[in-house]
C-alpha cells in the first residue's frame, strides 16, 4: 500500500488537541509519517501548524518522541521550528554529539531569529546553552559571550542584572582558572558565573588558597570585589580593599569575613580590621550573630577588644546550641566573672552551671537561687542538685535558699536535700518544709513517702490523706463523669478525684498516693480506667498537655489499650505528629503482651509509615527480644496471642461465668456450664469487653498473613516440637493456619479439622520428633504436587491465608546467576509507569537516590523486616517525578542482610523460594519490555 492510501488525510487537515495528551498523538502521527518517507509535509506542517501545539509538542520529553531518537532529525526540524521562536526537547545523548560544525548550526539559526525583542530573548533562553561543546577554543567561547552581551544590551538587559543566567553553559566550558578570570572581565554579569564555576571547581583546595589566582583580578576590578564579596570570602581581599572601599561596603564586607573566619583561616585579617573599626564590627555582631562562631569567639577572648569583650557572653549563650559550642571560651570567661551566669536566660543555667567549679557557684549561691526560682525547668533543678554535692547544706542555707518560698526553688531544694550526701542535716529541713504547706499535694505526697515510709495503709488512711487535697487540677475534666468515677470504687468521689488530681500535678510519675489509691481498684476497673485515659488521649490527638492520662496506663491496663493505641500510631505516623505515635509506641512497649507486640510488628513493617516510626518499632521489637533473651525471630513467632481462649478464657454475667469459645470462623460464641452455646450476649455482661476481644481476634489472624509470606520466602523452619506448640496446639493459629501446607522430611501435609496431619491424598502423615518443619514451596516440589494441593483445599473449601500453590516455581536460569546477584534479561528497559506498578504491587518501595545525582531513584527495596532482609532491585537512575514514558532500565537483583550491615547474600545462600519469586516478578517486568 503506498503513503497516500496509508495517509488519506493530509497532516494539515487533521485536528488535534493542544494539550499533552494531543500534542503525543501529533507526535505518534509525524513518526508514522517520517517511517513512510512524508517527511518535506511533516516540515511543512511545522512551519504553518498552530503555535499553540507547536509549544506542546516543543515541551514532550521523556526521550520516546521520534526527533528525541535521532540528533540528525532533530537538528532538521530545528531549522524550521526556530523561525517561530520554538525548540523540541533534544535527545538525551544530544549534547554528546555537540562539536564546533554544531554550535556554528546554532548560531546560524539563533542569527536568523535575533532581529527583534522576543527573538533576542529566545535565542539566550534556549539556543545560548546549545552553542558549547568539549574542546571549544578560547576566543570562540570569548567570542560567543561577546555576542550574548550584546543581544543582552540591545534587549535592555544590564551588565549587572544577575537574575538572568545567559551564557552560564559557555563559561562551565571554559578549560582553565585563566580562561575563567578573561570570561570575568568582560561583564558583571559574566563575572558571577565565573566565580560560581571557579568555586565548584576548588571545593577541594583550602580556604587560605582558594581565591589566590583571582587576587590580581580584583587588584584592578576593585568595583567587582564590592559587588562579589560575599562570593568571595577571602579575607585577604577584603583587608586590602577595605581602606578604598565606601563606608556601607564595608559594613557589607565586614558581616562577609566573620562568616569566613575558621580556625586557621582568616584571623590575623580579622584581628587587624577589629582594631581599626572594633565599633563597626561591634555593630554587626549586634544585629547579625549568625557568623558569631567557636573561632571568632577565641579570638575576642584572646584579643580582649573592649568594644566586643561585653558581647562576648551573650552572644555564647544566646541559645543552648552555642552554650554547647563554645564550652572552653565559657570556662575562661566565667573564671573570672562567674556572676556572668545571672545574665543568662534562666532556662539555660543548668548548661552553665555545669561549666563553674565549686568555688565559682559558691561565690554567686544567693542570686544564683534568685535565678532558679525563674525557671520551671527540671533540667536546671538537676544541674544544681549535681553540683550541691560540694556545698555544705549550711552554706546554702546562709544564701536564703530555704526561706524562699518560691514553688520552682522549693522543688529545687527538695531535690537537693533528697540527694545530699548529709541526711543528718537535710532531713530536718524537708521536714519543716513539708510542715510548712510549701508543696502541693503531688509533691508533698513522694516527699511523705520518702520521710515517712508506712506500707502499705488501710483504705480508711487512704482516705484520710486524700482528704487533705482540697483543689483539682483542671485538666482531670474529662474524668469527672459518674460512669468514670465508679471506676474508682471503692474509693469515695473525694479520693478519686484526688488521685487524678495527684497524677495530673505530678513531675514524671504517679505520686505515691496516687499510687496507692489506685491500687485499691478492682483489675476490672484498674483497665477499665487505663482504656478511658488512653482513648481520652488519642481523641485529644496526643496533645502533649494530656499526655499525663497515660500514667494511668502504667499498671493495671491489659490488651484493651492495643486497638486505641495502634490505631493512632497509623493515623500519626504518616504525618508531621509522628512523635506522638512514638509515645504511643512506647505504652505498647510498656504493655509488652503478645497482642501489644504484635501491632507493633504490624508498624515495623508498614510501608505507609514514616521511616521515624518504622525503625523505633524495630527497635521496639529487638529491646523486647532482649527481655526474652531470645532472637527477634524467635519473638516474632511468640507474637500469635491466644487471648487466654487455649485456658478458658471466660465472661462474667452477673452472678454467672461463661467460657469464651472460638469457633471455625473465627467468631466468638459463649458457653454456659451446661456446654450449651449462647445465641447472644446476656443483658448484663460487660460486651464491650466482648467485642473488643472478638475484634482482636480477627485483626491478630489478619496479621498472619504477612507472618506467613515471610516465613516462606525466607525459608523459616522450626524443630517439630515449637512448631507443634506454635502451631498445631495454638488456639487460633490451628484454625486459620488449616490452609497453610507444611513439609518435613520431603513430605507435605497440613493440619486438619480434628487437628491431625494429612497429606494431600486425605492420607495420615506423621511428623517425627527430630524433623524441621517449613511452609511448602512448589519450587522443587514433585510433579503433580501442587494440583493435588489446588484440588484438595478446594474439596474442603478452605481459603488459602497465603498462596502457595499458585506460586511461582520456576527458578531462573543459572546463567543469570552471578555469585551474588540475580541479573535481570539482558537490555531490560520499561516506561517507569510499569516499574513502579508491578513493583509496588510486590510491595517494593523507592530506595536511596543514586550516587551523584541527589534527586534520581536508583533502586527499590522490598524489606522483610522480620527477617532482617531487603530485596533490592536495581535499576537505572530516574527522576522522582518521571514524565509519562519515562524508560528505566533494570539491572539486576540483589538480597541485602540487615544483621550483616546491609552485606550482599551469595545467591547460593538464597532460599529456593525467595529465588522463583524475584525472577517471575523480572519476568512481569520483562513481558513490559520497550520495544
């Protein structure tokens, strides 16, 4: 068939959208065109089509375009698009094609269009970048930024407007430091752009020689140094332009050497400036001390300018950062005048009072403790009761310190007290200081038990003492409801809302009272009252001010706060409150149950969690193995709770207890004593309690799954005696794993109704005491195995918790094995749109950026967290934010071990299954191979 059949309608007379999507349809239709030899219409059709889808077209990227395939072409079609002031995106190997018979082609073509205004500008907007090219000589390099300048000028741009970058590509061309400084001379504008380049180029050198070969240069172009110190912090320079230069340079020159001023760079330049002008520079550390640093603060100290000398201080301690920063400076200078420390930021003292020796504390004691009475901070009340160690508790006393009624210096002194090395002397006086009333009820109540230790008192003595607290905190509101408070029985109204009241007030823990009356609450209640502070909590969204409720969480609660909890460690953890889920984490670290590890697990592995909270929760988890002393795969596998049902788990009704069943489908059902099961619930049984169990449950089973996956591709085994507990004796895991196919001793079975073995013939299979049991894998299996299987889970219609019939078996060639990595068939590439779908279907995620280019993917990971292993795929670098098309080749597979430092597995190492997994997952991506 010929062109003209091929193409009855000519290109002109077709009508396309000018968006994108129309603008690759235009682009799919010149292709066929060019392929048919119609290659002088698709020209003319350039020339003459809208400008509008002209624009469209000239923005397509992603390399699939046909002009993005050949330079030749590409080059053609710019000699007609470039008279409508339009350039298509170049191919990717373009600028490797790039020679002097090039750059003359462009400006030959940016000549043509240069006679007016948007010409001009289109030509430095995008023909300017095309002229260089490797080897380009000086003068022609000269000569091309000779003529950008005057395209500039007659577009009324200035030398020095510095917004605009033309000519940027020609100067990173230039080969040598000379070339770059004869590039400087000829315009401001160039001038900039050759600093940045010589700066990129001299990241290396040191800061005393950088700027060396540019010293003559700014001897003749002194009004060039003015405009670019800053770019230039050469400390040298600017001693010797400072006597020229007008006095508002040098305030603009001065703020530029202290920032360059470093340990062994710049002080003797420094040093002599000061001197002169120490007023200037006095002025600028005032209203600029971001520069102020641990150098320039030596060199004050050591200089001792009396117009910087009273900056000094204040500038060191301005923030906590800088106190850190500047600890030797501090010392020197606080030897002299400790008192220096009563000018500081009453928050800061206790990073002060760390740096004073005794003597020097001891010479400010009474105003010291007028300071610390300023401050809330628990850290300051620390820092002095480390240092009264080496004070005498008289001599504290003689400063006043406890005849001052401030509640922040009592709590001071009492801490004080409590730690000194002489309890002969500080006893007396915590105990006038607690008669006194000084304290509120929270502290009064951990200093009574530390004076007066009585064991345990009676409920009507409890009482007695919680009477004593007459006002209540405001934040026990959303406890004082009749429903929370009998809760609190048998306690009296009085005493529970003193308990709140003690646990709301109280520094970091439960006061001891508060200790105490909660204790009087039944277990029922105690968890009762610990699920009420937890969803009170995660309903306030984790506000930092409530999180005191949580201390009622701290004995008492049982697998009721899990749900609450994980659900707000999802909800938080994705977002900018992700340290909110860690305090959430750390209740159900604290809970430590099987059901509380679990859901911690369940974030460990998320994908959709930040890595902030994933990687606590691993933590999480290998701080409870160590509690165990045993492996966090050991852990993992104890983290299936039976929720007490393999005991006879049990609900009370009233005056009547019913044992708590589960049945096949995993739904609860109550038994009376007669074994007859209960329909529903009776009126008076706690079913909250009930559903909160049930749904437990489920969520449990529901995490197995993911478990199981795992446990298969890594090839997990167990001695038969742990897997018979883990497994066949296991409450819940008996019933949903009755899907899941085992194999010991080259035989698969799995567990069947009545909780024996069978094999996939219905026929008995025993396991014996010394066999290692893993999850069946069809890689390997025997002929015929794996539909024996299908058929048999389908006779009894079970659901499979995890496939693995229908799992890949076939194992990739060993030609594609290397001695650590699975290469992937040779010259993969797909569009990343079917990279990222079948990867993060296979629950990879985005890896680390490649070397070099900050911005690129150059891998995905699929982590199996609990095995301590990563799969990585390695692809090709690609932007975070392809555009549609985009091709992404994909190299190779790697298996990555956590507890190795990320260290390759030999691929001999890789269990069968892992290894059918990863190849068919390269075969989906290899039946999307571009063409």
């Amino acid at each position: 068939m010929d062109g003209d059949n091929c193409f009855p309608i000519p290109l002109a007379a077709m009508a396309f959208d000018f968006g994108v999507d129309g603008a690759w349809v235009v682009a799919r239709e010149i292709a066929a065109r060019l392929r048919a030899g119609r290659e002088p219409e698709v020209m003319a059709y350039l020339a003459g089509c809208d400008i509008a889808l002209l624009r469209s077209l000239g923005r397509l990227g992603g390399g699939r375009a046909v002009w993005q395939q050949d330079d030749a072409l590409w080059l053609r079609m710019a000699r007609v698009t470039v008279g409508r002031q339009v350039l298509f995106t170049e191919a990717e190997n373009l600028h490797k094609q790039r020679n002097a018979a090039f750059s003359a082609d462009m400006r030959t073509l940016g000549q043509r269009c240069s006679g007016d205004a948007e010409g001009r500008r289109f030509v430095l907007d995008q023909i300017a970048d095309l002229l260089p090219y490797p080897g380009m000589p000086l003068d022609e390099a000269l000569a091309l930024l000779d003529w950008i300048l005057a395209l500039r000028r007659k577009n009324g741009i200035a030398d020095d407007n510095l917004r605009r970058r033309d000519g940027a590509s020609l100067v990173a061309c230039l080969a040598s430091t000379a070339d770059l400084i004869a590039a400087a001379a000829r315009a401001a504008c160039l001038c900039q752009q050759a600093l940045d380049e010589y700066q990129r180029r001299s990241l290396e050198l040191p800061a005393g020689q950088r700027w060396l070969p540019w010293h003559d240069f700014f001897a003749h172009h002194p009004d060039l140094y003015d405009k670019f110190h800053q770019d230039v912090p050469d400390p040298a320079l600017i001693l010797r332009r400072w006597p020229g230069a007008s006095p508002a340079v040098r305030k603009d020159m001065g703020l530029t050497l202290l920032g360059a001023i470093a340990d062994d760079h710049g002080l003797d330049a420094a040093d002599q400036l000061m001197r002169r002008d120490e007023a200037l520079f006095a002025a600028l550390l005032q209203e600029h001390s971001a520069p102020f640093g641990v150098a320039l603060s030596r060199l004050i100290w050591e200089k001792q300018y009396p117009a910087l000398l009273p900056l000094l201080f204040p500038l060191m301690t301005e923030t906590r950062r800088r106190i850190a920063e500047h600890p030797d400076t501090l010392r020197a200078l606080l030897s002299s005048e400790p008192q220096r420390v009563l000018t500081a930021l009453p928050g800061h003292l206790d990073l002060l009072i760390a740096l004073l020796s005794p003597d020097q504390l001891r010479a400010i004691l009474p105003q010291l403790g007028t300071r610390i009475a300023k401050t809330t901070s628990k850290a300051v009340r620390d820092a002095i009761v480390a240092a009264s160690g080496h004070f005498a508790i008289d001599e504290m006393k003689a400063a006043g310190w406890f005849e001052v009624r401030s509640k922040n210096l009592r709590l001071a002194c009492r801490d004080i007290l409590l730690a000194h090395p002489d309890q002969a002397a500080a006893t007396p006086l915590l105990e006038k200081m607690l008669a006194s009333g000084g304290f509120d009820a929270a502290a009064s109540s951990s200093l009574s038990a530390v004076l007066a230790p009585s064991g345990a008192c009676s409920l009507a003595e409890l009482e007695t003492q919680a009477a004593a607290v007459t006002r209540w905190s405001t934040a026990i509101k959303p406890f004082e409801h009749a429903e929370v408070l009998a809760l609190f029985q048998p306690l009296s109204e009085h005493a529970a809302r003193a308990a709140l009241h003690l646990a709301a007030t109280g520094d970091d823990a439960l006061p001891p009272l508060a200790t105490a009356l909660l204790a009087q609450l039944s277990a029922d209640n105690r968890a009762r009252l610990a699920l009420h502070a937890v969803r009170t909590w995660t309903a306030g969204e984790g506000e930092p001010r409530l999180r005191w409720m949580l201390r009622l969480a701290a004995d008492g609660a049982d697998d009721r706060i899990v749900d609450p909890l994980a659900a707000a460690i999802v909800a938080w953890g994705k977002k900018a409150r992700y340290p909110r889920a860690l305090v959430a984490m750390a209740q159900l670290s604290a809970l430590d149950s099987p059901y509380a590890l679990l859901r911690v697990m369940e974030a460990a592995e998320s994908s959709k969690l930040k890595d902030a909270v994933v990687n606590p929760a691993i933590d999480t988890l290998a701080a409870a193995a160590r509690r165990r002393n045993c492996t966090v795969g050991e852990l993992v596998d104890e983290l299936s709770p039976d929720f007490g049902l393999a005991e006879g788990a049990t609900l009370s009704a009233g005056a009547h207890s019913y044992r708590i069943a589960l049945q096949d489908d995993l739904s609860l059902r109550l038994i009376d004593a007669r074994g007859k099961s209960l329909k529903s619930l009776p009126a008076n049984a706690d079913s909250s309690r009930f559903a909160m169990l049930a749904a437990a449950v489920k969520h449990s089973a529901r995490l197995q799954a993911p478990r199981m996956m795992c446990a298969l591709m890594t090839g997990k085994s167990w001695s038969a005696p742990r897997w018979t507990r883990l497994f066949r004796e296991h409450a819940l895991l008996r019933i949903i794993g009755r899907s899941l196919i085992w194999q010991a001793d080259g035989a698969s079975f799995r567990i069947a109704e009545d909780f024996s073995l069978i094999r996939a013939d219905d026929e008995p299979c025993d396991l014996a005491a010394d066999a290692r049991v893993t999850l069946w894998h069809p890689a390997g299996a025997q002929p015929g195995e794996a539909e024996a299987w299908r058929t048999h889970l389908a006779d009894y219609r079970l659901a499979p918790l995890i496939d693995q019939t229908g799992a890949p078996a076939a194992l990739p060639p060993a030609a594609q094995l290397s001695s650590d990595r699975l290469q992937a068939p040779a010259g993969l590439a797909v569009t990343y749109e079917h990279l990222a779908a079948i990867l993060s279907k296979a629950g990879y995620r985005e890896g680390t950026r490649a070397e070099g280019h900050s911005t690129d993917i150059s891998w995905h990971a699929w982590p199996l967290r609990m095995a301590g292993l990563e799969v990585r795929v390695m692809n090709g670098a690609c932007p975070p934010f392809p555009s549609p098309g985009t091709p992404v080749g994909v190299a190779s597979v790697e298996l990555r071990d956590g507890a190795n430092d990320d260290a390759l597995v030999p691929t001999a190492d890789w269990p069968a299954a892992l290894l059918a997994t990863v190849w068919s997952q390269l075969l989906l991506l290899d039946a999307k191979r571009l063409a």
